[in-house]
C-alpha cells in the first residue's frame, strides 16, 4: 500500500467545458469540484448526458477545459487562468475505456507492456517483463501472458485492460463505465475483483458510470451529477440512505413519495405531517416550517405490510393491487389513495391481491423534502 499523504491524488477545482452545436453552446460541466484522496476509489454517478464522462475526460487531457483548475499528484496538468495543459501521455494516470481498446494483434502480454515500451523513459527489458508480470499475476492472468487478445473472454479482455492501466504504477486510473459491455454475471463478479484489486495494489481510482449498484458496491465516495453539476457527494451508505433530494433519491433507487404538509417541526427533529387523512411522525433533520408543502419518501425495504388493526408505527391504509415473487422477497404493490406504493416483503408475508392492509414505516427511515 502507498503512504497516505494530505495531498489529494486528483484536485479539480471549478471546472467549466463547454460544447458547440448547430443549436448553439452546451455547458456540458458546470463549476464541478472535488478531490480525490490516495488510495480512495471515488465515483461519479448519473445519467447518460450528466457530465461524467466530459469531467473524466478533461481529467484524462483528452478535452480541453473552458475554465477550472486539474491537479494530479500536486502537479497542476490544466489551468485555464495560468494557461497550462499537460498532455495526456505526462500526466501519470492509466485509463481503461468502456470498449478496452485490447490491440487485437498482440498478445496478452505486449499489450499490457505497452505503455511502458513506448513511454518516454526507457526501460530494460528485464524490468519490463517483470513489472508486466506483476501486472498481469496481479489481475490473475498470468497464465494468459501469451494467449493472442482475440482468444479472449469479455472478462479477460477486461482484466488485460486493467493491467495495461497499472503497469506504468501512475499516480490515478480512470474507468469510463468500463463493465457496460459485459453480461449481468460477469458484471457481478468483476464488481467485486476491480474492488478487490483497487485495495490491495492501493491505486486511487476514478470510475465513471451510470450503474447505481456498481457505485454503491465499490466506491468509498459517491459524487452524483445532474447536468453537468455534482448535487451530493457522499460514502455510498449515506448517499442511498439520506439523499439530499429527490433527484438523487429516485436515481439510487426505488422511493415511494406522498405529498404532505407539515404540522409541527420540534427542535429534536420530529416532524408531523398530514398526509390525505392521515398524521405521521418523521424523525428528519430537513428545515421546514408548519403549513409548508413538502414531499415523504421511503425505500420500499423500509415498509412493512400489517393488518389493518396494527398501530404499531407510522401507516397509510390501502390494497393490495398486485404482488411478484422474486424468490427471496415479494414486491407489493398497494394503491393508497389513487397512488401505488411499492413495499420489498419476505415471502412469508401472506397478503393476497385484494387484501386490505397497513402499510408502515419506522420514522427514522422516513424522508422529507421541502417543495421549492
């Protein structure tokens, strides 16, 4: 593992880009900042056209940036008021790409000692045959150092990819949504080597993609974009369980939402509000007056379907419209007032289609959004 330093690997400060198009100009990134510690794996998460992509490529040099500043290791690679630019080839990152960009005409091992037989400084050979070596034992392909890259699985090619980013030992690797292409399977499994991985070499890591269960899994930080703008950032738990909007909690997952005004906000956080008919109590740290309009969410993993005499906790009662089995839970889904919400069950839950029942929640896991 590398020292950890108080120096960010990667400091990107009010990053600007801009795009032209027959409809005018796009500001594609809009002021994003954010740092990168060593050795941490950060995310940048959000729809296609968000702005991910343009920011982890301005990182990489291969765009030009508008306005902002682009540090790697302390050493500043852009600056639009100082007008610097480093190229790509001298800023020390590795980068795989969402199609791997494997050459097709070389073997596993030429293609992952690439980089280093053509950089700048040059190399013996017996030192590059053994960082390529460590390279590829590092993503288990050892065996494979010469097998042609066309002779490939997805995953391998994907592992070759890896070690072609981590033979130069560069101070970041960029991934741009880089297991997109692959089945649902071998997505899952190589979640769980590219993390693995990323902590024992204790490379700092910049992935891209749009996958909530991939930044969720692997990431100690989360930044989520909305047109060209990080709205939160924060360790994945946090971010999925105490989104700082609706935007960010509907894109990491499924919510339900009830409109509501609120009765009372105690200085304890309590919150009451009314939602229809019906009064419930949230425990919520959001900054809302009595009379004001506001939005209740919760994740359905938090409901519970009872019968309609329990008074257990906070409930809403409704039917129950429609139920599937997946195996190890059911999803319900009951309308409640003309609204249909969607409750993650076990299967042991016996409510058929037509039942009456209470739908409830804990007040700690409820989430109140003020409506601008």
């Amino acid at each position: 593992m590398r020292s950890v330093t108080s120096e960010p690997t990667l400091k990107v400060r009010g990053l600007d880009k801009y795009y032209s198009s027959q409809r005018g100009s796009y500001h594609a990134a809009r002021g994003v900042s954010f740092d990168i510690n060593e050795g941490e794996f950060y995310t940048l998460l959000g729809p296609s056209g968000c702005g991910k992509s343009t920011t982890l490529r301005c990182v990489a040099g291969l765009e030009h940036i508008d306005d902002g500043e682009i540090s790697i290791g302390g050493v500043r690679v852009n600056s639009s008021a100082s007008r610097i630019y480093v190229p790509p080839n001298r800023r020390d990152i590795g980068m795989v790409f969402q199609n791997y960009g494997i050459w097709p005409h070389m073997n596993v091992f030429d293609n992952v000692a690439f980089p280093i037989t053509v950089s700048r400084c040059r190399m013996k050979r017996q030192e590059v045959v053994r960082r390529t070596e460590e390279a590829l034992n590092a993503v288990q392909l050892g065996h494979l150092s010469g097998r042609q890259a066309t002779e490939l699985s997805g995953g391998q090619q994907q592992r070759v990819a890896l070690a072609r980013a981590l033979v130069a030992r560069p101070k970041l690797i960029l991934l741009d949504e880089p297991l997109s292409n692959l089945d649902a399977a071998l997505r899952e499994s190589m979640r769980s080597e590219l993390r693995n991985l990323q902590k024992n070499v204790g490379i700092t890591m910049l992935f891209v993609t749009h996958d909530q269960t991939e930044a969720l899994s692997m990431s100690d930080r989360v930044a989520v974009m909305r047109e060209g703008v990080i709205v939160q950032e924060a360790p994945p738990r946090e971010i999925y369980t105490r989104p700082t909007d609706t935007y960010v909690a509907d894109f990491l997952g499924r919510i339900n939402s009830f409109p509501a005004i609120v009765e009372t906000a105690d200085a304890d956080g309590t919150v009451v509000v009314q939602v229809g008919e019906t009064r419930l109590s949230i425990r919520s740290n959001a900054r809302v007056v009595p009379g004001s309009k506001v939005v209740v969410a919760v994740r359905p993993e938090n409901v519970r379907l009872r019968d309609v005499a329990s008074q257990a906790c906070n409930g809403l009662e409704g039917t129950v419209a429609e139920l599937s089995f997946l195996g190890d839970a059911v999803d319900y889904r009951v309308m409640i007032d003309g609204r249909v919400v969607i409750v993650k069950e076990t299967p042991r839950i016996p409510f058929p289609v037509g039942a009456r029942v209470r739908v409830e929640f804990e007040p700690a896991d409820g989430l109140i959004y003020a409506i601008d």
